[in-house]
C-alpha cells in the first residue's frame, strides 16, 4: 500500500498539504468574492483560480511561479477566444478543434506540461456553452483573470512560507519507497517467492523509486540556504549513499537459497531487511513531523544468529563438507548488512545534528542532478512531423473532440456537450497504457461519485450537510489526483453534482445525464485510442541505444572513481543519476507495454533481462567500492588499479559493440580473444604475488561485471531484431 494512503502518515504527506492548500484557496477566493458580487461572478472567478490550481504542484519557487504564470496567461486568452467565438457556431466548432489540438502538443514540454494541458482544455470546455457579446467576453475573462491571479498570489504566498516544510515533505516520500524497496528485497531471502518475478518487481519499483528521488534533488539541492535546509541536505545525500549500498547487496540468491534452505539464517536474513525498512521508515516519519529522529530498532539478536550459522558452517568445513562458497556468499551478505544498518544510524543522525551551513559539494554545479525546465517554441515546431508521437496524440483527440461533439448533438436528451468533450479530454492520453488505467478510473469513479450524490440529495438534503460535502470533495479532489486517480474522479463527480444542483435545483434527471455522458465520451476516447496509435514498442531501440550509451558513461566515471583518479565522487553521482533514469524511462516503457494489446507486444522476456542485467552491472560497482572500503587496509593501489583498469577496458569493448549487427558474438569473441585471456592472466598472476584479502572478492566481482556486460550486449540485439 501507498504509504500516503496509511491513515498514520496521509496526514502528514504533501499529498493532503495539496488538498488543502487547493480547498482554501478555492473557498477563499469564492467567499471574497461572493462579498462584492453575485454567485454567476463568483462562479466565473472561482473557475479562473481552478484553472491555476491544477498547476499547485511541489516545484521551486522559481519553477512553480512560471508555471502557475503560464496557466494564467494560456487559459485567460484561450477564454477570451472561445467567448468570442460561441455565437458563431461553425467558428466555435474550428477553434474548439485547434485549441484541442495546439493544448495536447504541448506535450512536448515533459510530464510537468500536462496539468497546464488539462487547465487550457478545461476551460475552453467550460467555454463553450455561453455564447456572449464581444462586451461580455471581455469582461467574463477579465473576472476569470481575477480568480486566477488571486490564486497564483495565493500559491505562491503559501509555498514561499511552506517551502522549508514542502522540502521535508518530499523527501520523506523519497525515504518511505526506499524502505518499499528494501520490503521488495527482503523477499528475495524467502523461498516461498519466485526470484525472476521477484526481481521484476524490483525493477518496476525501482523506476517509481526514481522518481521520487528526483523530486527531492529539484526542491532540495536547487536551494538551500540555511541551516533547516542543511539537514534535508544531508538527509537527502545520506539517502542516495544508502540506496548505493542497498544496491551492492544483490548477490546470488540462487545459491544462497540452495545452500541454506533448510537453515533458519534465510529467515534471520528476511527480518534483518524488514527492520532496516521500518527504521528507515521511522526516519521519513520524524521527517514530516519536523522531528530530530532517533534509531528504535536494534539487530543484534539477527546479527548474532547470523554469526553463530556463520560458526556452524565453518564447523562443517573444518569436518571436510564442501560449503566454502556457502560461507562466502553468506560472510559477504554479513558484511553489507552491517554496512547498511550503519548508513542508517548515519540517516538518523543526519536528521539531528544542527549546520551552519549546507554540507554539500562546495561550489559545485548542480545542474546536472536536476530537471531542468525549457518552454521553447521550436521544440513545439521539431514535431509537427507525421512520424512525432506527439503530433499524433494531438490529431487524436482533435479527431476525438470533434467526434464528441457530433454525438453531443445528435443525443436525444438535452445533453451538455462540454461534459462529453471533459471526459474524453480527462481520459484521452499520449499511450495506450494511461488511456486504458484512465478510462476504467473515470467510469468507476464516476459511477461512485454518482450514486454518492443520489443519495445524499435523497437523504440528506441539508444546506449545512451539502456545504460539508462540497468542501470535503473540493479537499480529496486534489488530494488523490496524483495518489489515486479514482478517488478523485469520485470526489470531482461529487463536488461538480452539488454545485449544478445548487445553481439549478429542479432538474431532477441531471445525475443520469452526467452518467450518460461521461460513458458516451469515454466510448468514443476508447475507440479513438487506436487511431494513429503510437504502440510502445516502437519507442524500444531508441530508449535499449540510450541505456548503452549511459552506461558506457557510468562505466568510465565508475572505474575512475574505483582507481581514485578524481577527487570526489561528484561526476560518478551524476552518472549514476543518469543511467537510472534511463533504465526507469525503458522500465516504464515496458510496463505500459504490458497494458497493450498482445498483439503490440514485443521482446517481453528480453526487455526485462536487459534491465536486470544493467541493474546488476550498478550493483557490482556498488559492491566493488564497498570492498575497497572494507578491506583499504593495506591495499595494493598499484596492482588493484591495474587490475580495474584491465577490466574497464574489457567492459567498454564489450559495450561499445552494442549497435554492431553481430554484437553478441563481437562482444563474446572480445571478451574470449587470446590477448584477453592473456591480460587477464597476468593480472591474475600479478595479484597473486600481493598478498591483500580483498583479491578474491575483487576478481569474483569483476569476472561477474564482465559477465553481465557479455548478456547485455545478447539481449539488447534480441530486442532489436524483434522490434525491427
């Protein structure tokens, strides 16, 4: 469960701060307004700073004000336009068309983009059924400007004073799916639970994971100035290191379950897991309660116990049973462990200590670490080409739009076209996957919100009661939009029914209609979700071709990091940042892929090895600076970094016949090849001669890298060829 959705943390998370702040201002603006003027006035204005709320979101000030100032502008003039145009009926029908199609390419823009989509659709909607005198146009978007300037002060007022609170309120959310993610990998030590699937779920989670990770990088490392903001500082970094060491404890779970089966340390192992989970969770707990955190979970009963098998199986190697590899592997889980549970304790008390300023990279540029936010027109222009996705999804719901509005008017009730065109604006998304999970949210949720409003007018028909409802819908609406979309398309049916209700009491058939059409609109969104589709698998070479290049990248800055050439782990962090987001955006891509037709299907089994294979690939070099660190004492720099150097050039030979037709035997002939074998001889031999206990678990880990690498390059052909 989403931990936002425990009653013991939905309080505390951004996601309710949003419905709040949202409701206070809707309300506020409202009731101001209703002072000086009408209802039909505090309507409009109230509509206005609607338009502006769907684009509250956590973002930098910076951010937040040029997005909230981009809604206001967009939706004021697409106001004015669709008013002025409503009494020309085959002008209004042209215009609702291009602004359809103008809203959706503005797509092009990322994720962020599409709330100011929806707020310009909304509107033009909520325009088109009041046809007015050039007079009354202007004057209906000068008070629809009203409201959503007022918002946008509003916001912008609020997130100034927040902005510290919001910061910790995001980064908790980072904190409370890292300890999701430990849940996932605690899993892997229970036999009940089958290991590919397992790590497929880990892999899903991991791009979800990502994402949170990265909203906390934009609100966190963009600003921070003082000493509040030097705890989420370090609190944040703390977060990534451990994420890194949580990375480096994948080992082979295949052989540890064969080994240990039957002994109760698989157990000990799993519980271990759980408890650093719920510690890290009590950190992200303390967090959104403006609290110092402190450890409330001690290990030492599972650290003893995993000692004391530790002791049993050397017991038996002593008597001559063959159970080394057995004693490693487990040897190497104990060591990682304790690495992890102490990052923890670092977590808690990153979460304590009081800085005068941020400790963080002095003068370093963070650019790289965060989304950045460019709003030009050419990039609008690059896809107005036939083979653009975006451009495609545009005609789409223009076709879908027109469509609507057709059936609209042929209905034989009195039917409001606006709420046909709502819906299919509300469900018509850029992929397949997003219309499907929309449309089945939004006919569920509005059956819900429905009945909810039957019942309350036939019940409790009490002005005191309706206000209530109002308001508590106005709240969840916001709330659940981006937690539950379904809660939401209960709470907005709810919110939108009572007030129709209260502007036209004695229409008694006006919840069936809304039934009607939102079923008609999300009819007709379905049928026109495979016109000029754009199936995921088509986007799978150029997202497989990024991953490789991103990991020949991370491969560089990782093995310089390993052989000390820099002075700091800075660019190896950026990297890392980078191949994460590349392996989540082709995570993701597959996910939504899954959600198609079968027939769109492709390369399934070979996408998700690919993945799994470059999650491992970070996770051996995650495991390689943790053996340098355990074992530094001592350690032969020369011979270790000639060691790493040998290999890094192995793995980028074997990465850089990616695109090479013949990759997979390029890459096994490369890494086979006589003067290969010979290399690594040598530095065999030549480690040989140091005497250093890190070299087994060095040379293990290498032989593993190169292995992987060898399975990426055979997977990412099979991709290709079947997608091609």
């Amino acid at each position: 469960m989403h931990y936002a959705l425990n009653l013991r943390t939905f309080f505390y998370s951004h996601y309710f701060s949003l419905g709040l702040r949202f409701a206070a201002g809707l309300v506020g603006v409202t009731l101001i307004t209703l002072q000086f003027a009408d209802m039909a006035v505090a309507m409009t204005v109230c509509i206005g700073a609607l338009c502006t709320a769907l684009m509250d979101m956590p973002s930098p000030q910076r951010h937040k004000f040029n997005e909230m100032s981009a809604s206001v502008l967009l939706c004021s003039a697409v106001t004015l336009l669709i008013s002025l145009c409503a009494p020309y009926h085959w002008l209004l029908m042209t215009m609702l068309v291009v602004v359809s199609f103008a809203a959706c390419m503005m797509v092009v823009y990322g994720r962020k983009s599409m709330p100011l989509q929806l707020a310009t659709l909304f509107i033009m909607t909520m325009s088109m059924e009041h046809s007015m005198t050039v007079r009354e146009s202007f004057v209906h978007t000068g008070l629809f400007t009203l409201g959503a300037v007022a918002y946008l002060a509003y916001a912008m007022g609020i997130s100034w004073i927040l902005r510290h609170r919001i910061k910790q309120q995001v980064l908790a959310e980072a904190l409370f799916e890292l300890a999701a993610y430990i849940d996932i990998k605690a899993d892997f030590y229970d036999t009940r639970y089958n290991l590919t699937e397992q790590f497929n779920k880990l892999i899903r989670h991991q791009s979800l994971l990502a994402d949170r990770q990265q909203a906390s990088r934009d609100l966190i490392l963009r600003s921070h100035n003082n000493a509040k903001d030097a705890i989420v500082v370090q609190v944040h970094v703390c977060m990534l290191d451990l994420y890194e060491l949580i990375l480096s404890t994948h080992t082979d779970y295949a052989l540890l379950r064969a080994h240990l089966v039957d002994s109760p340390v698989m157990k000990t192992l799993h519980d271990l897991a759980y408890k650093a989970a719920r510690d890290i969770e009590s950190v992200a707990y303390d967090v959104t309660r403006k609290k110092s955190s402190y450890p409330e979970i001690t290990y030492e009963p599972e650290l003893e116990a995993i000692e004391a098998e530790l002791a049993a199986i050397q017991k038996r190697i002593d008597e001559g049973k063959p159970q080394q590899e057995a004693l490693a592997v487990l040897r190497a889980q104990r060591n990682k462990i304790r690495a992890i549970i102490k990052m923890i304790g670092e977590l808690h008390q990153a979460s304590q200590k009081a800085y005068d300023t941020t400790p963080f990279w002095a003068d370093a540029d963070m650019g790289p670490f965060l989304s950045q936010q460019k709003y030009e027109f050419r990039m609008i222009l690059s896809h107005l080409r036939w083979d653009s996705p975006i451009f495609r999804f545009s005609l789409r719901v223009a076709m879908a739009i027109s469509v609507g509005l057709l059936v609209g008017a042929w209905l034989p009730y009195a039917a409001h076209s606006y709420w046909i065109v709502l819906t299919i604006v509300i469900i018509l998304k850029p992929s397949f996957s997003m219309t499907k999970q929309r449309r089945r949210d939004r006919i569920v949720g509005t059956v819900i919100g429905c009945i909810i409003t039957a019942l309350i007018l036939k019940f409790l028909n009490y002005p005191a009661f309706i206000l209530g409802a109002l308001v508590l819908s106005t709240v969840a609406m916001p709330t659940f939009v981006y937690l539950r979309y379904r809660y939401a398309a209960v709470a907005v049916s709810v919110m939108i029914l009572l007030q129709m209700y209260l502007l036209a009491p004695g229409n008694e058939n006006l919840i069936m209609e809304r039934l009607v059409d939102t079923i008609v609109g999300a009819a007709v969104a379905t049928a026109f979700s495979f016109v000029l589709a754009n199936w995921e698998y088509q986007t799978l070479p150029r997202l497989v071709r990024g991953v490789l290049d991103v990991n020949l990248r991370y491969m560089q800055a990782s093995f310089d990091l390993l052989q000390g050439k820099g002075k700091d782990d800075f660019a190896y962090r950026i990297e890392r940042k980078r191949l994460m987001d590349s392996l989540a955006a082709l995570s993701s891509a597959l996910v939504r892929m899954l959600d198609e037709p079968t027939s769109k299907q492709r390369a399934v089994e070979d996408i998700n090895l690919f993945i799994v294979q470059n999650y491992l690939l970070m996770a051996h070099v995650a495991a390689l600076r943790a053996i340098l660190r355990r074992h530094a004492k001592e350690l032969p720099a020369g011979p270790v970094n000639a060691m790493l150097s040998e290999s890094h050039d192995q793995v980028v030979q074997i990465l850089e016949h990616a695109l090479d037709p013949h990759a997979a035997e390029a890459s096994e002939d490369a890494l086979m090849s006589p003067s290969t074998l010979s290399a690594q001889e040598t530095a065999a031999a030549a480690a040989a001669q140091v005497p250093w206990s890190g070299w087994p678990l060095v040379q293990r880990r290498i032989r593993l890298l190169q292995a992987d690498a060898v399975k990426i390059i055979v997977h990412s052909e099979a991709i290709l060829r079947d997608v091609s």
